[in-house]
C-alpha cells in the first residue's frame, strides 16, 4: 500500500500548472519563472484554505472561529512574505527544476483518476496520521493522539512544500539560510492552531475534525 497526501486543486491552479508544463514541451522563448511563482504562490494560498481555513465551519463557536481565523492570517502572511522572498527572477535553466519538481512529485491522480496536488507520504508518517484518527470514534476520544497525528501530518506538508522545494531553487547563502527560520515560524503558528483550538473542542466536534481531514490521505494498492 502507497500512501499520499493531496488536495483537488482549484480550476485556477489546475490551468496554471498545464499552463507550465504546456509552455516547458513547446521550447518557446519566454521566462519561465513569472509562472513558476504564481503557481508556488496559489498552491500556498490553497493549502492554507483547504488544511485550515476551510476547517474554521467545523469549530462550533465563534470565539474559536475567531482564534483559528486570525492563526490562518498570521500564516498566510509568513507564507506569503517567505515566498517573496525565495522566488526571483531565474532564468529558465534554473526555473526547469522548479517545474520539474512541481510536476513529477508534488501531482499525482488518486484512486478515482482525479489530479490532485500533493505527495507521497513516508510509511511511518502515515501510520502516525491514520493512529491519530482511528483515536477518535463513536465511544471514545484520544486528543494527544489525535493532536499528534494532525502535527505529523502538517509538518510533512510543511517538509515538502517548503524544505524540499526549496531545495529546487538557486538560492544564495543568505536566502537559503531564511529557509528553516520561516519553516519554523510556520510551524510555530500551525502547532499553535492545534494545541490552543482543538483541546477545547467537543467529542463531536472533534470526530467532525478528522472527518475532516481523513479525506486528504489517499491510499493506492
């Protein structure tokens, strides 16, 4: 069994990234690096709305919605600045691993054909993601296993769609080096999405938050 974690991406996205790899097979001379930070920019915005901001239904009162809310706008923000500052423009030399990397470990089609984006999950990590939802049934709530889980799961994206990406990049040393701050930074506010919010939420509540997000996780024979 292979396991993935992905999003159905918008029809924005979608089109930006046949867009990409339309214009890398045609060999025409343009930039290719204008396209290549919108696409790393929507796919950060989309993440962002489909792991938590869209999340925010599932809390059962305002007070929480309103914590969760102003979280998911201290992300976006770092986010947003991080990738300001790694993408540049590169030439298309530089840009083609970029592309590269988008296209051949950051898509993948999950058991129903559909494209989504996303990646392949280590073993142990999507054990320890399905352990933290199978710790949440009908009789019975494990909140640390649960919380666990759901950290596991965000780092990973984290690890992919930061570190990893990253590493495509031409970076000088000073850029690079801004790397793992802003990971952290991001993963400070994401860790504190989910041991402020979800702690204090109902058993219900709770069994609505991995119904949630099981549907992320794909399994594939």
């Amino acid at each position: 069994m292979t396991y993935y974690f992905g999003f159905k991406p918008t029809q924005k996205l979608t089109d930006m990234i046949n867009e990409a790899q339309s214009l890398v097979a045609s060999g025409r001379d343009e930039p290719y690096y204008p396209l290549r930070n919108d696409i790393s920019q929507q796919i950060g915005r989309e993440l962002i709305d489909n792991l938590l901001l869209n999340l925010v239904s599932v809390i059962p009162d305002e007070e929480r919605q309103a914590k969760l809310t102003k979280i998911v706008g201290s992300i976006e923000s770092a986010t947003e600045t991080m990738l300001g500052i790694l993408l540049g423009k590169d030439s298309n030399k530089e840009v083609l691993p970029n592309i590269r990397y988008l296209e051949d470990e950051t898509t993948f089609a999950d058991n129903d054909g559909v494209e989504r984006v996303g990646f392949k999950l280590d073993s142990d990590k999507a054990k320890a993601i399905f352990a933290g939802f199978d710790s949440v049934t009908q009789d019975a709530v494990d909140k640390d296993k649960l919380q666990e889980g759901l950290i596991v799961m965000n780092h990973a994206v984290i690890d992919h769609f930061i570190s990893r990406f990253s590493e495509t990049l031409p970076l000088g040393l000073i850029k690079r080096k801004s790397v793992p701050v802003a990971k952290a930074g991001i993963n400070k506010f994401v860790q504190m999405a989910i041991h402020k919010i979800f702690p204090q939420l109902p058993d219900e509540s709770l069994r609505q938050v991995v119904d949630f997000y099981r549907p992320f996780i794909v399994e594939k024979d």
